[in-house]
C-alpha cells in the first residue's frame, strides 16, 4: 500500500523513465554481446560499453561512453523517419573532450526502441557543433543488437580513432583515373540555329536520329565528328574548318578550356547512348531498364558477371515490382601530365518502374552507400573502365568517338594493412570484387573486433 501523508519518500516520474532508458540500454548491449557497466554518479554520462567477443567471451580493452535520453513522449521533430536532440553545450564540450568514443542514445522505454548518435562523429562539423543539434534518422540509427558490428568499428584497441599506418612494402595503387584518347582536330562551322533543342530537333527531322555531341558558341557549332558525315549534316550553313584541339588546351584561355570539357562531356554522353540514360537532374548515367524488365548483367575486367539493371519484387506481391536498381557513374574530365583523364565515380540510379525515378530514390542512395566498402566500389569502377575500353564480351560493340583506355595505376613504396579497414579479413579483396551489385538491404561484413575462425 502506498501512503497518502506528503512527507513520504518519492521518486519521480523523470527519474524513472531515465532508469528505463538505461535498463534498456543495458538489455539491448547484452543482446549484442557486449558488457555494459553502468555509472552510479553521472556527470554526463551514464555508463559505458565494453566490446568483446560474443563467441569467445574474449575482451580486448576496448569500451565505448555512454550517455542515455530516455522519453515517455515524442522526441522533438519526431515522425516516422526522425528526430532531433538539443544537446547543451557544456554536456558537448564535455563529450568532446573524451578520448574514447561517446554515444548519445535517445529511447521510448516503454515501446523498446532506441536510436544512437556517434558524438564526435557528429559534432566534428564546426556548424552542427554551434547548434548543439544532434539529426536522428529512425531507419539507419537503429540501437539493437543489429548495431553490434558498427560499434566494432569506433574504436582501436587504445579506445580512439584508428588511421592505419602505412608500412614499407612496394604496392600499385590502382586509381579512379581512366586514360582518355581525344581526337586531334575539332570540326567547325556556322549555323542559323542558337539552342541545343533546336540542333536537336532539325536532326530530327532530316536524319530521323540525333547525336548530342557537340556544343555552340555564337553562331558556330563544334563537335569532334565532321559534321556532313553526320546526322548533324542539315545544321551547318557552310562547310566546316578544322581547329587543332591542342589550340584550346595549350592558349591559356580558361573558356576554350571549359568549352573543351564541356565537348568532351557531351560527347561521353553519345558514346554509351545504345546502354544508358542520362538523368539530368542528377547529372549521371545509369544502365537502361531492359524491355522485358528482366536483370542485366556485363562483364568487368575480371570475367566475372555484375549487374547493371536488377528489378526488385515485393515480398507481400512477387509479380510487382518494389524499384528497381540500375548501376550509375558521375564522372569529371582531368588535364594531367599532358594527358586527358576520366576520373569515374561510380553510383547507382533507383526507378521505380525502370524509367521514373523511385518515390524513394534519396533513403535507397543513402543505404547502398553506407553499405559498400571500397572492395565493392573498386569492383564497380573497374566493371565501368572495362565497359567503356569496349572490353571482348562486355557487350556489343560500339563505334566512339573518344577512345577510353585503362585505369591508371601508381607505384608506392609504402602500403596498407588491407585487414585494418572496414573489410573482412577472411575475404580476399578479389572475392568480395567479383560478387554481383549488392541489395541495398543485405548485410556488408565491417571491420571485427575479433577474428573468429568461420
């Protein structure tokens, strides 16, 4: 029975949510493996967590800090997708100051859910450290014991950031850098037409077909291509000049330059038309969707198959399709030792029916992204280098303009410890390269802990 007398002992409800929030905290370590050790006196934070071998029961020293913010009622902000905390100041330069890796963990007790932040992580942004305003994202920043293996990766065995050291070894370094030949001359002539749509359109209209590699400038057109053997025939008013293109690269003239780049953009675009689209918005290729919507797969320099186009179905409706997941490149033209590069940056492109862009095209970029490591993006731009070089069997054959030539490697007589990244260190990186594109919600092997025999 409880006493109704007003001098009786209490706790109150904020308190007793707080020990909810950190009972929880300590239920959901468990649950990952870990050890946790709670504070009895907290002046900003409320416990740690110490890693260990979940198999073994092996502990290495490593722990990570702590500090809970349970709520009854709705974090600020909070909808189905996020929150957002405002963390005071002093509580900021106290986490900061902390040379092992901090947690802010926010939780509603009473449904069992919780969400983390890497402090410093977050507040290393000197503009987000000025607002003291921590951003939740419901979906990725999941506390459970799912989040076990990205502890794993916040610290080293001394319980701090971990940069790994190059060691005297010789190494080739293979680059994003895809040598590039340019054609040596550039063709030029007048017009009586002044925008690209209208280029576009008279080709059209005369050729039944039109090619976008070429750029105007006042009442002239340039492209790399003599223009009568074209499409773009009907275009010009008179017949073309040749300019060498070393003009435009060796006068100096940082608009010839750009307007060179701007060509060789273009004319990038034109080569890959009969397998990709361009999307303008985000300003990158992807693969096309295949007309019957089944999967496409191409061959990287390996031999091995990746895909390029792959619908995925919905679990509740096999015959309907949830988006589908077409493999993408950004890219930037670079002058370099006297040479042309394509720096290639490879991405992916969401739709939800192979040609409209997917309603969730932003939350599907955002979780491929966390989810690939460099063996898969490394294998990704060695499949693009391979299919613009026109590699035997990567697909059919394709008259270029340009001619694309390999990746460009470098020599180091230091290298990297490739098992002190986030990869596994049972895999070889040829193993991880050579797998299809990954499904954006299946499980990447990080950095462990602990290597346990498989």
């Amino acid at each position: 029975m409880f006493s109704a007398r007003g001098d009786v002992k209490k706790i109150d409800k904020s308190a007793h949510i707080g020990d909810s929030g950190i009972a929880l905290i300590h239920q959901l370590v468990n649950k990952m493996g870990f050890v946790w050790h709670e504070r009895k006196l907290d002046a900003g934070i409320d416990g740690q967590i110490e890693l260990r071998n979940p198999v073994t029961g092996e502990v290495a020293n490593r722990s990570i800090l702590v500090q809970s913010k349970a709520r009854e009622r709705p974090f600020a902000g909070e909808n189905d997708r996020g929150f957002h905390y405002l963390c005071d100041a002093a509580d900021v330069d106290y986490w900061m100051s902390a040379d092992v890796p901090v947690l802010l963990v926010c939780s509603h007790p009473q449904t069992g859910e919780a969400w983390w932040m890497h402090v410093q992580g977050w507040f290393s942004d000197p503009s987000r450290r000025a607002s003291g305003r921590i951003d939740f994202d419901k979906l990725t920043q999941r506390f459970d014991a799912e989040a076990g293996h990205r502890l794993l990766s916040l610290a080293d065995p001394h319980g701090r950031a971990h940069a790994p050291a190059s060691i005297p070894r010789p190494e080739t370094l293979t680059s994003n850098l895809l040598s590039i030949e340019v054609p040596d001359i550039i063709y030029c002539a007048t017009t009586d037409l002044r925008l690209s749509r209208e280029v576009m359109a008279r080709q059209a209209e005369t050729a039944g077909e039109a090619r976008g590699d070429f750029i105007l400038r006042g009442d002239k057109i340039y492209t790399f291509r003599p223009p009568e053997s074209t499409s773009l025939a009907a275009v010009p008013t008179g017949p073309a000049d040749v300019i060498p293109t070393d003009e435009w690269t060796n006068g100096g003239d940082p608009v010839w330059e750009r307007a060179l780049t701007q060509l060789l953009n273009f004319t990038l675009r034109h080569d890959v038309r009969a397998d990709c689209n361009w999307h303008g918005g985000r300003e990158v290729l992807y693969f096309r969707a295949t007309e019957d919507m089944s999967s496409r797969s191409i061959r990287s320099s390996t031999g091995r198959t990746r895909l390029v186009f792959n619908p995925k179905y919905k679990k509740a409706a096999p015959d309907e399709i949830s988006y589908c997941q077409h493999a993408a490149l950004e890219w930037q033209f670079i002058a370099m030792d006297g040479a042309w590069h394509c720096a290639l940056t490879p991405t992916y492109h969401y739709t939800r029916d192979g040609h409209r862009d997917s309603l969730f095209l932003s939350d599907l970029l955002a979780g491929i992204k966390r989810l690939d490591r460099n063996p898969a993006v490394y294998g990704q731009t060695r499949m693009w280098a391979a299919y613009l070089h026109d590699d035997d069997n990567v697909l059919d054959p394709r008259d270029t303009v340009l001619g694309y030539g390999t990746l460009r490697t470098f020599e180091s007589d230091r290298g990297i410890d490739d098992t002190a990244w986030l990869a596994d260190p049972r895999k070889t990186a040829d193993a991880d390269d050579d797998h299809d594109v990954p499904d954006t919600h299946s499980n990447q092997d990080e950095l462990t802990l602990f290597e346990v025999e498989p």
